[in-house]
C-alpha cells in the first residue's frame, strides 16, 4: 500500500495485526526500514464505512475490483518483459 503525505511517501507492507481493547493496531511489516503502527478505533471505522458508502468510486472499485485486480497483473508482468533502456 502506498501513503502519501506532506512529510513523507511510504510503501506501507502489513505485518501483525492485534486487538489493543477496542483498537486494531497495525503494524508495518519488520523488513521495512521505517517501522510503523497504524491505530484503528469503531469511530474510525464508522467515518470510514459512511464516507466509502457516500462515495460513488469506492462503489466502483469494489465492484470493479476483479477487473483492476487483473488489469494490474497484466501490467505489471508487460513492465517486467519490456527491456530496460541502459541510458
């Protein structure tokens, strides 16, 4: 996954998830190089689900998702053939 922000771009990988009481922490994988945790609460949660429920491309992608899931896959693998220009 990755994050974008005004402080940094980050390929965010999952590594463990837990339940803290009422919190779902998720950490970043210990291969990558800046460790993280992201902190989930209910409240979080519920914004989520109402904004992606008010979102007509949320919508989309959820129903679209087998076909972008593949349309990735095809472009990533056309981008590993392609030769790499040594300039």
């Amino acid at each position: 996954m990755k994050v974008k922000s005004k402080l940094a771009d980050v390929d965010f990988q999952f590594g463990p998830i837990e339940r803290q009481q009422s919190t779902l922490v998720i950490s970043s994988h210990p291969s990558q190089p800046m460790q993280s945790k992201v902190y989930v609460t209910p409240d979080d949660v519920l914004r989520f689900l109402g904004r992606f429920l008010a979102s007509p491309s949320a919508l989309v992608f959820v129903l679209g998702f087998p076909y972008f899931w593949w349309r990735s896959r095809g472009e990533a693998k056309a981008a590993a053939a392609r030769p790499r220009d040594p300039w």
